[in-house]
C-alpha cells in the first residue's frame, strides 16, 4: 500500500508502505528491501499458473509422528543388499513402473490418485527440530533441543492458514486431531504446530478423541447442561462486558476476545456440531474407513472439509506403543509393527479416504498430504540418534525420505524425485520442507511472501521456500 499525497493504495504484492519501510530497515533481522523484491518478483513468476494457484479449497495433512520408514513404505529398494532392504517385498500397483510395499495393497490399487515425492530432505536427525521444519518451512533455533511451543515460534501451517484465509463464519478454518504430537513419556507437546508469534487466537482448533478413539469432541462446543441454546445470546452479551474489561490488558484482552467470538460463532451454527457427530455416516461408511481411531479421524477430517474447514491436520492417535520404539519411532521390532500395528489402518484409512473424496467429487479441490518428520536409517541397526535402536529397527535418517501428495491438480500416478540404490539420498527432484510449504500455500490461494510479523514487529515471509513447479503445473 503506497501513499502518494492521497487515499492509500495497495501494491499487487500486498504489502504495505509501512511494511516495506520496516522491511527497508531489517537487513540485520534478514530480510531486506532486496530480499523482498527478488522474492516477490520470483513469487509473482511462479504464481502465473493462475489454475493452479488456489485451486485447492481444502488440505488434509495427515502426519504420522515418529518418522516412517521410506524403505519399507512407498521407497522399497530391492535389489540391495538383505542389511538395508529389509524384510518387505514391492508390489505393482494400477500404474506401470511404480512398486510400494507390499503391506499396502489398497494404496496399491489407488496409485493413479497420488504421487510419491521421494524426494524430500533436510539435515537434522532429531523428531522435535523435524517436525517443526516441516510444518513451519523454518529451521529451530535449537537444534540440540526437542523444543515446547513458546509464544516466539514461527506459526505451523494451520496457523497460517488461519490468520491468512478469509474465515467462514461457522466452521473452523484450521483443525488438528486427536491431539498435539508428543511422546507419552515427555511433559510437553512438540513447537510447530501452533501460531506462535502471531498469538493463541490463530492456533487451529484441537479436537480430542474419546477414550475408544473412534468418536470425537471440540471441548470449546460442549454447552454446559444449564445453558440451552436459547440462553447463548445472553451469555455472549456478559462475556463481552467482561471482555471490554480485559481490553485494558492489550494483546492479552484482544486475543480473550477473539477466542470468545469465535467460539461463539461455532456454538450457534449447526454446520461444525454436525460435521463432528461421525453417528451420522452411514455404517458401510464408517466400516470403510476401518474400525480404529486414524482411519475415524480421516472421515472425520472429509466431513469437516465437506462443511467447509480449510485445513485438518491428522495426526497419529495414542496408539499404546512402547515408549522405547513408539509410534512410528520404530528404533526396535520395525518390521513386525509395521506389519501388525502401523502400516494395516493407513493403509485401509487411506485408500478409502481417496475413494470417498473422488466419489464425492472433492479430491480435485482438496490437497491431501502424508508426511512425517524424516526417514529411517538405510542400514538396519544403525544408530544416528538413539543408541536403543536394535538390530531390528532403524534409526532416524532425515537425508532421503518421501511424502505422498494427492488432488488439487497434483501429478497423479506419479513419481517426483528420486533417491540412490539404498535410498540413503537424494539424486534427482530434492524437495525441502519450505518448499513443500510454499506449494501448499500456493495451491491454497496464499501468497507465500505474504509479509507477517512476529511480536516485535520485525517482517517475516509466510514462507520461504519456493513454489515446486513440477508438482502445480507450468
């Protein structure tokens, strides 16, 4: 926005004179003027494609907490040598010259939906540093530290979903379920999944599981007994008088406000209290997406995507594993609970979650992700990180690892990148975490040099990755 001795005007860009003026004065915070303007110059270049930016209207992100093995899911490398391939077997899936694992044989049947970017890297063996570089596109500041949320964290990416799409009255733009990831045995949830610097008010809306898993609350849209809805208004018009109290706490009250008005908001509306009753779904349905907590949390995930949420974040449920291999950490016994415990419910949530969103008509519209934090050693028994990893399991190896990517125009029945004969590395199409954050940004319709800004006002990008072309399309 420039302001020439007249009314304000706004830059295609979208950033404003004074963004631009604190921009011109943050080379030492990193981001300069000519930062910037190369930035948006390459951003407004990779944004020419108008078909395919913004052609997704949703995103499920489904993360599976613990690092899955590359070699024994969709990155099988059998002609190596029986210390690095493993037990695992490929199979053919319905697209000629693709192979995954052999434990998946419904993601099999559905390969013409997806594609695999096995390409995916970056340098830091450690889960929390991990996760935080793949849902915020930023490198954490301590690398040595599996770091808990603080107010200065770069947001993850339902929180800037949140703070950049336009909000629909009724629904939740950004939702993660059935809860923050951590391990059962540490105090605290892992950074990147919250808003961080841009406040509480932007974190995406956590929905919890029952004790069984297999049904679903948002704690904030639980009327109390005494409170029929007819009594609502009458509770919002008290909670705004206590709020214009709290205002006199700057931020503090504002954030308090802004919570208050959006759970109100969803309160009164049926759409979301709707979206979250799975009794709903026919039976067949529900049997379809498989009778345990990850394949009822991706039906959940389409049904709040039906009712209009932008982004639902599934993660990996409490699964009861041992704190010493746990989810999908497999340092010990990798193969038998790949085998029994892991691979069996995505595969079956997965493949019917692909289904039901083409029969609906929504997976042209609806970006859906995989990923997790890094890979698993090539060698098994290698020890990287853990020093309990056994004979049995794999450690953590973040060099080579793949995400699946499917719908909202992305190449379907299809590879991008490739690893070397132990898929150890990457030797063709590398793709890092911010990179994948600014294609997500992009196909959502978000500028991914949009300028936010942390609590000091310095200027951030929104991402700094870049578009990955081959994947949206020239």
């Amino acid at each position: 926005m420039f302001r020439i001795l007249g009314r304000p005007l706004r830059a295609c860009d979208g950033c404003t004179r004074r963004e631009l003026l604190q921009i011109g004065g943050a080379g030492a915070l990193g981001l300069s003027l000519s930062q910037l303007g190369a930035a948006q110059a390459q951003n407004s270049a990779a944004s020419s494609d108008r078909r395919a930016r913004g052609r997704a209207h949703a995103c499920i992100l489904v993360y599976l907490f613990g690092g899955p093995s590359q070699l024994d899911t969709f990155d099988l490398k059998p002609d190596a040598p029986a210390h690095f391939r493993g037990e695992f077997r490929p199979i053919a899936t319905n697209v000629p010259g693709i192979r995954i694992c052999e434990h998946l044989p419904r993601l099999a049947r559905q390969a013409d939906k997806y594609c695999l970017l096995r390409g995916m890297w970056h340098e830091h063996p450690r889960h929390g540093w991990g996760l935080y570089y793949m849902l915020t596109g930023r490198r954490h500041n301590r690398p040595d530290l599996d770091a808990p949320p603080t107010p200065d964290d770069h947001p993850g990416l339902g929180a800037l979903v949140n703070r950049l799409k336009p909000a629909r009255p009724d629904v939740p733009t950004a939702v993660t379920l059935p809860r923050w990831n951590r391990f059962l045995d540490l105090p605290n949830d892992y950074a990147g999944e919250k808003a961080g610097f841009l406040g509480s008010a932007f974190d995406p809306w956590l929905v919890r599981a029952d004790a069984s898993g297999l049904t679903f609350r948002l704690d904030e849209l639980a009327l109390p007994a005494d409170v029929p809805p007819a009594r609502l208004d009458q509770r919002r018009d008290l909670l705004s008088s206590l709020d214009r109290g709290l205002a006199q706490f700057g931020e503090r009250g504002q954030v308090h406000d802004a919570l208050h008005a959006r759970a109100y908001r969803l309160l009164s509306g049926r759409a979301v209290r709707r979206a979250f009753d799975l009794s709903e779904e026919p039976l067949p349905m529900r049997d379809r997406y498989g009778p345990h907590p990850f394949g009822q949390g991706l039906l959940l995930a389409r049904r709040l995507v039906e009712a209009g949420t932008t982004l639902v974040q599934v993660n990996w449920h409490n699964d009861g594993s041992d704190v010493k291999s746990p989810f999908w950490d497999t340092h010990q016994d990798n193969f038998n609970t790949l085998r029994n415990q892991l691979l069996p419910p995505v595969d079956v949530g997965l493949s019917a979650l692909l289904i039901d969103l083409t029969e609906r008509g929504l997976l042209d519209s609806t970006l859906v992700l995989v990923m997790g934090e890094f890979g698993r050693t090539p060698r098994i028994g290698q020890v990287i990180m853990n020093a309990a990893t056994s004979g049995s399991g794999r450690d953590h190896w973040p060099h080579a690892y793949t995400v699946l990517a499917a719908g909202a125009g992305m190449p379907a029945g299809a590879l991008y990148g490739a690893t070397d004969d132990k898929a150890a590395y990457v030797v063709d199409g590398p793709v890092s975490p911010p990179d994948l954050q600014a294609t997500v940004l992009h196909l959502l319709g978000l500028d991914p040099v949009t300028v936010i800004h942390d609590r000091q006002g310095r200027p951030h990008f929104a991402s700094e990755g870049q578009v990955v072309r081959g994947l949206v399309g020239s």
